[in-house]
C-alpha cells in the first residue's frame, strides 16, 4: 500500500467532513437562463430568537465557511458560543432528536487541515450529511457526500458509542460509493485496520435545539460543525445557487412563504447587496454585464439613490450611479445615467445609461429577490452590518 491511499484514508476517516476523496467525474450541472415562477404552500420552520441570530449569520456564507470575511466568521461564532451557552436539549446523546440524517451548513477549518482537506471543504455543488443512530443493535455515525441525485453518493461509517451526555465515540470500519446506475454498492479501499487510533475519534454535541433542528458539534479535530435536519427557505435558495439545482422550486417556497405569511409588502432596504445569481446568461461585454447589474454590488440609501459597484482589476472600479421611486406595490422605476472607472482617487466617466422597473420578489434584512431590467431575476445577499 503506498503513501498516497494512507494519506487519502486519513481524509475520509476525519469527522471533518473533508471530501478529499470525491471522484473527478463529478460536476455541477449549468444553470437555466430562465423560469416562471409558480406558487405552493410552505410552512415556516420555527427557531428561537438565538437561533435565528446564527441562521442569519450563516446566510450568504460560501463553501460551508470556507469563503466568508472575519466579520461573518466572527458573527457565527458569537452566535455559536451564545447558543452553547444556554444549553439547549440537556444530555442530547440521551435525546432521541438527536437521530436521524443531518446536512452540513457550516464548518470551522482548524490549521491542522491539510491542503487536500482545506480545497474540498468549500465544494458547494456536493450536498454534505451526517447520520446518526444510537438507539439500535448497531449504533453507528456516518458521513456522506451526495454528488446529485442522478450521481449517488459515497457513505462513510462508523461504530459509535455514548461516552456521556454529549460525547459520542466512533471508530470508522467501512465505506462505499453508491451509484444510482450500478444495482451494487462499490467498496471505497480505506485501510481502516491499518489506521488504527487514526480511525477512532469523538464528536462532543454541544448544542441540541428543543424542535431537534439545529445542533452544534465539536470534533476531536477541533473543528466546530453546525448541522440541520431542515433548512429554512432562504438557506435553501442559497444551497440551490451554489449547487446548480432546484433554483426555481426554492425561489418558488420563498415567494410562497411571504405571501402566506400576512406580513407587509417588502421594501426596498437600504445596504450593501451582493449579487448572489441571475437568471441571464452572461455576455462577452464585461461593461454591458455590470450597467445591467449582471455583477457586483449593490448599494442602496434612504435618499432613493442606488450604486452598483463591480471590481475589475488592479485596484479598478466600475462605479454607475442613480435613484429610484417607488411607483407601486413592489414596483420602483430605476434611472442609473452616472457610470465611471474608478482608480483611486481618480475617475474616468463613460457615456452608458440604463433605466428599468425593478420589482421586488422577495426582500427581508438579508436576503432579497427581484426583477429588473430585461425581466431577469436577481438573488441579493446583505453584506454589510445591519445596524
């Protein structure tokens, strides 16, 4: 056995959830330029008010934590330690909710990652899920990357037992890929035996929610996890974009959600907006992608005037100007006619402008949906500190 499979081994076997191992065939599948928009009924998942602080904190994080800026680092984390704190579901080895299957929102990377460990932790376009089942003759932990559902996935499993109130023990004896178009589970050669203590680990819970929803985990690793049995429909709309699929349902459940909810009509809030997804192929033109805010930022003020700002290279800056006024329920008429190139404290102004209707979809602190120019449907995430 060579250096390389052992290396690789020890990637699977890390209950970091590193998906060193996945195979190279896997790709995401290209997004579609456009969809009408349906309607369904959805429920609201319920969380608390601390709760709530983490989802929101998590919103807009990419790569599962590994693309975010030490401000949402630092907002995760102070909402993780609020929650540990308070405790949540006492004894939550003890608790029945803490079965069943759980998918990964969030990880901590501690320096003792490896760079193989460090590159896939960040793949969105692979869904990743922890299982857990104490209460049966063969109480097992499993981690598992689904590559899509025409794909399968690779499960990795353990032997588990309850230390304590919070600590579960593991030891990972075997895995195997699962192929939808092969009628036969294909064995994953981990050397398990050889591994010997490099196979055996600890996950501690350190946070159960009473609705068995969310749970915060710490590893032997010294990586923190966050972990749902259900995400809410913006997280999900998130998910759908950096994954390629099911953006159109999860644009759909949002929609549906505002509406059944009986709140007021959404408004445009002020902020710094990342442009999240588009339903508009992009252009060759990288000018004409940026005046039809098919990139970059958004920034928005209380005195109707917006921005969109978009970094081209080298300190540069495209910088395009305007005002908007509200003309209807969710309806704003948008004139940007103020575009230049910004380096520094210089500036180079163009002749562009460009004026459309902009209809708001969806819009709360956080995460906002619309229509604007050419009909094309925008995703926006907040980006600044709400204040």
């Amino acid at each position: 056995m060579n250096a390389a499979t052992i290396i690789m081994a020890l990637n699977v076997v890390n209950l970091g959830f590193h998906q060193s191992i996945l195979p190279s065939f896997v790709s995401p599948k290209p997004l579609k330029d456009r969809f009408v928009l349906g309607c369904s009924r959805v429920e609201q998942i319920s969380f608390t008010e601390s709760e709530n602080s983490l989802i929101e904190a998590l919103l807009g994080i990419q790569g599962r934590g590994r693309s975010s800026s030490p401000q949402q680092l630092n907002a995760v984390d102070r909402a993780v330690q609020v929650l540990e704190r308070l405790g949540g579901v006492p004894d939550p080895t003890n608790s029945s909710l803490i079965e069943g299957r759980w998918q990964l929102i969030f990880t901590t990377r501690p320096g003792t990652a490896s760079p193989i460990q460090r590159t896939f932790v960040g793949v969105d376009f692979f869904s990743v899920f922890q299982e857990v089942y104490l209460r049966t003759n063969d109480p097992r932990v499993c981690n598992i990357v689904s590559f899509s559902d025409a794909i399968g996935e690779l499960k990795v499993e353990a032997a588990a037992s309850i230390e304590d109130g919070k600590r579960i023990l593991f030891r990972f004896d075997r895995a195997a890929f699962s192929f939808k178009f092969l009628p036969f589970k294909v064995p994953y050669p981990v050397p398990f035996k050889l591994l010997g203590d490099e196979a055996k680990g600890w996950l501690d819970t350190t946070y159960l929610s009473n609705s068995g929803n969310l749970r915060i985990s710490r590893g032997n690793k010294g990586t923190t996890f966050v972990l749902q049995k259900q995400t809410e429909p913006r997280q999900k709309l998130l998910t759908a974009i950096s994954s390629g699929k099911g953006i159109k349902e999860a644009i759909d459940e949002l929609i549906s959600l505002k509406q059944n909810s009986g709140q007021e009509e959404p408004e445009l809030e002020e902020g710094e907006w990342q442009m999240m997804w588009n339903s508009q192929t992009v252009t060759d033109s990288w000018i004409e992608n940026a005046v039809n805010g098919l990139m970059g930022k958004q920034i928005i003020r209380k005195d109707g005037r917006i921005k969109v700002l978009v970094d081209i290279l080298l300190g540069l800056k495209f910088s395009m100007t305007g005002n908007f006024v509200k003309t209807g329920s969710r309806l704003y008429d948008v004139t940007m006619d103020d575009a230049a190139i910004i380096g520094g404290p210089f500036g180079y102004p163009l002749e562009v402008k460009n004026k459309f209707i902009l209809e708001l979809l969806y819009s709360d602190e956080k995460l906002r949906v619309s229509r604007g120019y050419n009909n094309i449907l925008f995703v926006h995430v907040r980006t600044d500190a709400l204040r």
